[in-house]
C-alpha cells in the first residue's frame, strides 16, 4: 500500500480498452469513486467536466487528500463502453519533520 503527506496532489489515471481487440476506447460517461475511510463517497464525473481525458480512453484526475487516514478510489466506466476497477487503497500519513 502506497503512503503518502497530507496535502500532495496525486495523479489517479486510468485507461479503458475493449476487450475483444484490447484497443483503447472511450465509455458514454467515466467516473472515479474516491472515499475516506468511512465518510461518504464523492464521485467524479467526466460528463460533468470533473474528469479529464488526454486521449481515447484516457482519463485521470488531479486529486489531494487534506485528512490522514486510509483513503480508496476506483475508476468505472458507463454506458457504451462498461468496465470497472479494483479498489485502490492508500494512507496519508503526517510528516514528523513537515507541519
């Protein structure tokens, strides 16, 4: 499991393919899922400009974590193009040497 301070922007990325010629492909809508601990899901939408896309099939979001803990996050994609990520999981940890 990854660790990391509070306050580091973090990079989430993720690429979908069709799995009958494994070519990149672009979903109707992609979401990222992204939850502290037990606090309530936020989602992320691309449809909602919450996403970027830096090519076909490829998305990602800018993302930093303000609270130590065990954070998680997954990447599914919708309508056209269906298909999900395992859970991510890291920690945020504070630094003892940087307040």
């Amino acid at each position: 499991m990854r660790t990391y301070p509070p306050r580091t922007t973090l990079r989430f990325d993720v690429m979908f393919t069709r799995t009958s010629d494994n070519t990149p492909a672009d979903p109707t809508d992609v979401l990222l899922v992204v939850q502290f601990e037990n606090d309530p899901i936020t989602v992320y939408r691309y449809s909602l400009a919450q996403v970027q896309k830096t090519g076909v099939g490829v998305y990602y979001v800018d993302f930093t974590p303000d609270q130590e803990g065990q954070w998680r996050y997954a990447w599914q994609g919708t309508g056209d193009l269906q298909a999900s990520t395992l859970d991510t999981i890291f920690r945020v940890f504070q630094s003892n040497l940087i307040s």
